[in-house]
C-alpha cells in the first residue's frame, strides 16, 4: 500500500507505519485496524501505552488484567488488547519513534538536502 506521498516508518510482524508528507499524520496499521495521529498526538498515544504495567497484568490472576483498553479519543480509537498485543504494540511504536528521532537527528546534522 505505498502511495507517493506514504512512507514506512517501520514494521514488525502485527502492523506498521507511515508517514503521510502530505498531512503530516503518522498512520499506525496494527492487528487489523488503522488509525491516524498527528505527531505530539501520536507521542501521546506512545506514552498512554508504554505506561501500562505489564508486570501487574502477568503475575495479577484476576480476569480484569486479561486485557487492557487502549484508548486514544483524537483518532476515535479504542482497542481492548492482551499481553501480547500490547507488547507488540509498543514495539511498534517505540521502532516509529526511534526511526522519527533518527530522521530529526539526520536533517540536523547533515541538512535536509543530504536527505533527498
């Protein structure tokens, strides 16, 4: 699905992501679902998530640590998920703004012509 104005961020079996040089949006594809983020809202979203105590839901026995709800209401965006898919979603995440930090360092250091 790569259109002129898409780039790949980055990818992991679950998903992947895009930039969009024509909206300036971060479009996050996981598990089926896409949803679209402005980037201090995406960083937001990266947050929400990584703050999640994995180690409560692995050793908590309750049933209400089987999932957790992921909510991010500037992209009308709620996904219930499990252990799993919450730690493939962070690597998801983390990769894309590892890859943006990179990107940003890039441009800095060596100018946004050595990139084109």
């Amino acid at each position: 699905m790569e259109y002129p104005a898409f780039h790949e961020l980055y990818q992991n079996s679950k998903g992947s992501t895009w930039q969009c040089d024509l909206t300036n949006k971060i479009h996050v594809h996981f598990n089926g679902m896409v949803a679209s983020f402005k980037i201090h809202d995406f960083l937001a979203f990266r947050r929400k998530v990584s703050s999640i105590d994995i180690h409560q839901m692995i050793f908590n026995l309750s049933d209400d640590f089987d999932y957790e709800l992921v909510e991010a209401p500037q992209a009308q965006l709620s996904w219930q998920l499990t252990l799993c898919e919450i730690v493939q979603l962070r690597d998801l995440l983390d990769g894309t703004k590892f890859v943006l930090s990179l990107n940003s360092m890039l441009y800095e250091v060596l100018g946004e012509g050595a990139l084109a």
